[in-house]
C-alpha cells in the first residue's frame, strides 16, 4: 500500500513540476502566479514525501511543521491567484497583506516547534498510522481558524463568479470551486483519521493541476474557439469556409440570409466551383474583388475577401471568402462626394466645384462662346432680419431654383457664397428680356412695404478659356456692383471700364496704409447750428489731401475702404483728431462746442468701441458729452441685441448718441421704439422730399414732435434754403446743418469763422 501510495505521490509531484515548468515560459502576472503556486505546491508534495515514508521521529515532525507553514504559503499565493483570476480584491491589500504578515509568524512558530514542542508532537502507532497530539496553545487554535477562514473566503469567491458569470464563462471557476472544496472535506476527514495516507494532499495536488490546465491550457483555448465560434456567428460580415474538396463546411447566419439558404449548402458549392472555373489561371492565395447581391429587395455592394490556408508543410487545407458589406460606406462616400461639390441648402454647386467645371467645360466645347452670371441680392441680411433666417432661407432657395431652370447639359450653376450665385451658360441661350420678365415676377414674392427685394446680375462674355474661373466671376460681379442701387436696372454687363475703377479701387486700398502714416486724411468740420444762428458744434468729416491728385471727397475712398473692412482704421483716425481738437479747445477756454463723429456698421465687429471711445477721451482729458457718437440705423440694426448693449454702456459713460440719417432707413418707428437715443438726425433726402407736400411736412412735423417727446434733441441736415429754415423753425425743430449754413470746412477756417481762438 505505502509503494503505490508513493508511486501516486511522485507522479503528482512529476506533474506539478511540470506545470511550474509550462506556467514559467508563459507571459503575464496571472502566469507568473501560477508558477509560484505550482513551485510552492512541487515543494509542499515533496514534504510530504518525506514526512510519509522517514521513520525518524524528528525528520517527521519537522517536516510536519514545514507542512502546516507551507499550507499558509499555499493559501496565501491561492488568494494571489483568485486576486487575478477572479478580479476580486484588487482594492482590499489589507488582506493579503495580513495574511503575509501571518504566514510569516506562524512559520517561525511552527519552524521552532521541533525544539519547542509548543505547538504539536508526532508519535508512531505503526508503520502506516501515526498520532498527531496538539497543544493547548492559542496560536496552534489561530492556525486551525486561520486556514478554515481562508479556504472559506475562497470557497464563497469562486461561489459568487460562478454565480456573476455566464454559463459560457461558469466552468473557468466551477473547477477550481469542486477541488478545492473536495480537498477541504477531505482534509478534515484526514485529521478524525491516524493514516499517514493523507488523502487530502492528493486533493490538493490535483486541483493545483487543474489551476495549470484551466486557466492557462484547457480553457483558455476552449474559450477561444468558442469565442470565435460566437463572433463568426454574430458578426456583420459573411463567412464561407470550404474544405479540400470544395465541400462547404461552415457558413455564418450572414451569409444564409444573403443567399437566402436554410440548411443546404449545395448552392454555395456549386457558385463555387463555378467561380473558380472562371478564374482558372488567375487563381492566387488572397483575391480580393467586389460584388452586388440583392438581400431582401435592396441591392447591397460586398468586398469579397478570397484566402486559401495550407498547413507548416505547405499542404491545401481550406479555403473560405469573406463577405464584407459596404453598401453605407458607398452610400457615405457618395453623399460625401454630394457634400464636397454642392451646396447644402439649395442643392446647386459650390463655389470650389463650379470653378473647376466651368473652366472643364468652356475648354471641352472651345468653339462655343459662353458667358458667366452673377447674381446678387441688395441688403439681403435685412431680409433675415426682418422676416427670420427660415424666411432668409426660402429666398436663398427660390434664387437658385430660378437660375436652375436656365440650367441645360452645357450649363453649370452654382451658389457661390451667402447671396452670390453664378451661372454659366452658352451666350446664345442667353435672354436678356426674359431674365428680367421673370426677375420681376420672382421679386413680387417677397416684396411688401418694409423690404423691396432686389436681386441684380452682372455678365460677363468669357474671351480668355485659359483665364481662373475666379477671375471671371469677379469681373461679373463687378458689372452688377455698379446697378445695385438702382431699383430700375437689373443686368449689367462688364466692361473694360469698369476693370479700370476696379484696378483704381484697388490703388486706394494700396495707398491708404501709406496715407495714414502720413496723416493725408484730414479733418473737415461742417457746423451745427441753432434757430438763433449759433453754432454749438461740428460734425467731423474726412477728406483725403493726395500728395498727386489735390483734395478727394469721401465719395471718392470711403465705400472702397468699406468694402475692403479698412474702414476701421479710417474712423479710429478720425475719432483720435476729433478728440485732439475738443481738447485744444477746452485749453482755450471753449469747451461749449462739440465735435460728432461717424461709427460705421463694420466698426462694431472689427473695433471694441466701447473701450476704444472710453481710451480716447481718457487719454486726452475731455467731457463725453462733447464727442457725440452718430451711428445710423442701419449699424444698429445689423446686430440689434449687441449693438443695443454697447450704446446702453456708452451712454451710461456719459456719450450722446446721435442716430445719423433718419428716415433712409427701413424700420425708423420701430427703432424710435426700441432704442434710447440722445439726438434725432433727419435725413436730407427726406427733407427734400417733403418740401413742397403738405402730407410729407405733416409726417416731419410729426416726427420731430415725437422725437422730442420722447426726449430728444432734433437736427435736421442738408438745410440748404432760408424756406426750408423757416419751415424747420415752425416745425419745431432747433438745430440744423446744411449748406445753407456752411459747407464742411478745414478746422482752421471752422475756428476763424467762429472766434475760437480769439
């Protein structure tokens, strides 16, 4: 019985060793566990080895003591191993190193006991039976309660993932959960016993065998091939393996749905053995193609994947395809490409695409004369803000399906940016009467007593093919920049003229820097006065005195700076000598007079005028209210909310604000409404107007009574008569500016003619 008792003991041990061997040419820290475990379990049987077969008192009970200490050794590097094989108690260090200051102190204990006695003694009964006689001591008590905790500690770990877990992962831990409470019972059945044949240790041996074989051998690949089983089954590609002798032996559920299979798989070998028919001698290793099937009504576009698999001896195993479907890839590749060349809202070209497929076609069809047309819309952003951006939208839509229908195999359209389109068409189809006929029936849709649309062309007949497409829209659109302000013409077309004010506007911008530097600009002031004749100010009007060409009206610069977002620098300039003057003349003692100057729209996006304003009478020492702040309602309509913020800070700073050029707007009595402005300028044109109508002066009497009730001061400008004077005065109003007065005028003679430095 002993020798074959023995026998069991060395194959155990052999094994082990052997595990501890594999689990160290394995990677990873769970590997690295497990070769310690296996290590701690091949030195615990040989132990035991000797403990079962010495006939030595002393060598039995050391070896015993060295047991009882490895079994905490053994435990301890089993909790190691469950830490990362279960996942459990990777936050809880307390335990495990508890448990290792333990197993420490209990090994010297049990180490010493072979002098000390203090814990246990061995005596033989016989050969085969040997008594185990334990002290009364704690520690010998803490040992027994110790072990049992652990191994419960352990037994309810892997009871609760065999509960957490899948059936699919339940075997990885209901293994190890069965042998090592298989050798717990039976360790305690070995203590009721006297037998020197410890069956529990065997216990414990194989379930350290099975702690190899499942979590690093069986399964790991059982998992894997079950895994990919899984995957192959559920994926979203279709896979069809064939062996040898084209005999299908595995399809996924993707590839039954695309051919509409159940459980033959006839059909598939014999598509099979025809594409390799057609193949023949093409046939290689990895073929990739593409292919279209029809799955339940749609169309559907496949990449095929094609691989033949041989063994290490170069021998044909299999082969198999894989159905990859890329029906919303081609589906995104195509709306991509939509995207890239059309323009989102109307469906027309964008800018990019048109300019390449306009000089694409003009080249291809050389012989034919084609011509481009851009259009425009004026003041288009007022229809957003007058009707709302879906309104805007509407507009933007309707433009381009009107200039679609002009729209034939040789014709490109496109929408360019925000308002601008362009088309391209052959000169002959061209019809300038029945443009302008359906222009007019477009317009009357969105026409109505706030807002007259309308939308202007610019052509230009293509002569150079080899000339940037950019080019030729630019010189279209500067034919129709020169009729947007008259509502009675509606196309225009480019002339060579016009390049020459185009390449003049573009001098202005490249001399203006220079300009500035040089102070070139200088500041005209044309007085305001009141019903006495007084003056009590000026406003302040820029001239540009050219070192060539004499002095130039703003007429000349100011739209061309505007148009080119220079304006700004222009203004800023303006408001810094504005701001100078009134200085000087509070030095002479003539702070009475005040100076108004311009804030364009493009002002408020490009200058923070609120700081901008506070700097420059800081710096320069003056009261607020004499550097009055003239804004037209159009800047202040263009961003309603924000620019209301900053006049509201402004006027609170201690600034008057004038709203320049009432009555060209379109929203005055909404604006009177909404904002709380200082000083009501009546427009000229509006004046003039009204002169000779006796409804037309009832409505400027009745503004000018209502402005001052809403506590404004009134100016009218552009008074040129001593009628018109007397008219204003009756009226009610108080203060005017106007030729009739005096012109702008250099600031030298402004203080001449009014004794300010006298």
């Amino acid at each position: 019985m002993k020798i074959i008792y023995g026998i069991i003991i060395i194959l155990l041990i052999i094994l082990l060793g052997a595990c501890a061997l594999k689990a160290k040419n394995k990677k990873g820290n769970l590997a690295r566990i497990v070769f310690l475990y296996e290590t701690g379990a091949v030195l615990f049987g040989i132990t035991f080895m000797i403990f079962t077969f010495s006939n030595n008192i002393k060598v039995v009970t050391f070896c015993r003591g060295l047991m009882f200490a490895g079994y905490d050794w053994l435990l301890i590097l089993l909790m190691y191993y469950t830490q990362y094989y279960t996942g459990l108690f990777d936050e809880v260090r307390i335990i495990k190193e508890a448990m290792v200051i333990y197993g420490m102190f209990d090994t010297v204990l049990l180490f010493s006991n072979i002098w000390t006695g203090q814990m246990f003694s061995v005596e033989f009964i016989t050969d085969a039976e040997l008594h185990l006689r334990f002290t009364d001591s704690i520690f010998v008590k803490i040992h027994f309660i110790y072990n049992f905790a652990v191994v419960l500690l352990l037994l309810v770990s892997y009871m609760f993932m065999i509960m957490k877990s899948s059936k699919f992962y339940r075997i990885r831990y209901e293994v190890i959960f069965a042998s090592l409470f298989i050798a717990a019972v039976l360790d305690i059945i070995f203590f009721k016993s006297n037998s020197v044949y410890d069956i529990s240790v065997v216990a414990f041996g194989l379930m350290s065998v099975f702690i190899y074989y499942f979590t690093l051998s069986y399964v790991p690949e059982e998992l894997i091939e079950n895994t990919l089983s899984l995957v192959i089954k559920d994926m979203n590609s279709g896979i069809i393996c064939f062996d040898n002798r084209g005999k299908c032996i595995h399809c996924n559920d993707y590839i039954k749905k695309v051919f509409s299979l159940c459980d033959e798989y006839s059909e598939l070998e014999t598509g099979y053995h025809r594409w390799l028919e057609e193949i023949a001698d093409k046939r290689e290793n990895n073929i990739e193609y593409s292919a279209v099937k029809v799955v339940d009504g749609e169309s559907k576009n496949y990449d095929v994947i094609y691989k033949r698999i041989f063994d290490d001896k170069n021998n044909f195993i299999c082969d198999y395809f894989v159905f990859n479907d890329k029906t919303e890839d081609i589906k995104s590749i195509e709306i991509e490409k939509y995207k890239a060349s059309h323009d989102s809202l109307t469906g027309l070209y964008n800018k990019e695409y048109f300019y390449s497929h306009v000089h694409e076609i003009v080249n291809k069809n050389s012989g034919i004369q084609y011509c481009i047309l851009c259009s425009n819309i004026k003041d288009f952003k007022f229809i957003n803000e007058l009707f709302g951006l879906k309104k805007g939208d509407e507009v933007l839509v309707k433009v381009g399906e009107f200039l679609n229908k002009y729209l034939e195999d040789d014709s490109i359209c496109a929408r360019i940016e925000n308002d601008r389109f362009a088309l391209c068409m052959p000169k002959e189809k061209f019809n300038e009467k029945a443009i302008i006929s359906r222009l007019n029936e477009f317009k009357k849709q969105f026409d109505n007593n706030a807002f007259r649309m309308h939308v202007f062309i610019g052509v230009y007949d293509i002569e150079n093919l080899d000339e940037p497409v950019s080019i030729m829209c630019d010189k279209a659109n500067i034919a129709g920049d020169t009729i947007k302000n008259d509502y009675h013409s509606y196309i225009a077309y480019y002339n060579n003229a016009m390049l020459e004010n185009s390449i003049e506007e573009r001098r202005i911008i490249g001399e203006f820097e220079r300009a500035l530097n040089n102070e070139e600009f200088v500041m005209y002031l044309q007085p305001q006065v009141d019903f006495k004749g007084v003056a009590r100010g000026a406003e302040a009007l820029v001239r540009w005195r050219h070192p060539v060409k004499g002095l130039l009206s703003p007429a000349v610069f100011v739209d061309v700076l505007e148009k080119a977002g220079l304006i700004y620098k222009i203004d800023k300039y303006m408001w810094e000598k504005a701001a100078a003057k009134l200085k000087e003349w509070k030095e002479l003692g003539k702070e009475q007079y005040h100076i108004s100057v311009n804030i364009s729209t493009k002002d408020f996006y490009l200058v923070d005028v609120y700081e901008t304003f506070v700097d420059i009478v800081e710096r320069n020492g003056i009261n607020p209210e004499k550097l009055k702040l003239e804004i037209t309602e159009t800047t202040i309509m263009d961003n309603f909310e924000r620019n209301i913020k900053i006049i509201k800070c402004l006027q609170d700073y201690g600034f008057k604000i004038e709203i320049d050029d009432f009555g060209s707007g379109y929203s005055s009595l909404n604006m009177l409404k909404d904002i709380s402005a200082d000083i009501l300028k009546i427009d000229m044109g509006f004046l003039n107007a009204t002169e000779n109508e006796l409804k037309g002066q009832d409505i400027l009497e009745s503004i000018i009574f209502l402005a001052q009730k809403l506590g404004m001061e009134v100016i009218t400008e552009g008074v040129e008569t001593s009628q018109q004077l007397t008219m204003l005065i009756q009226m009610g109003c108080r203060m005017f500016q106007g030729y009739y007065f005096s012109r702008p005028v250099p600031e030298e003679e402004f203080e001449k003619k009014y004794n300010i430095r006298q």
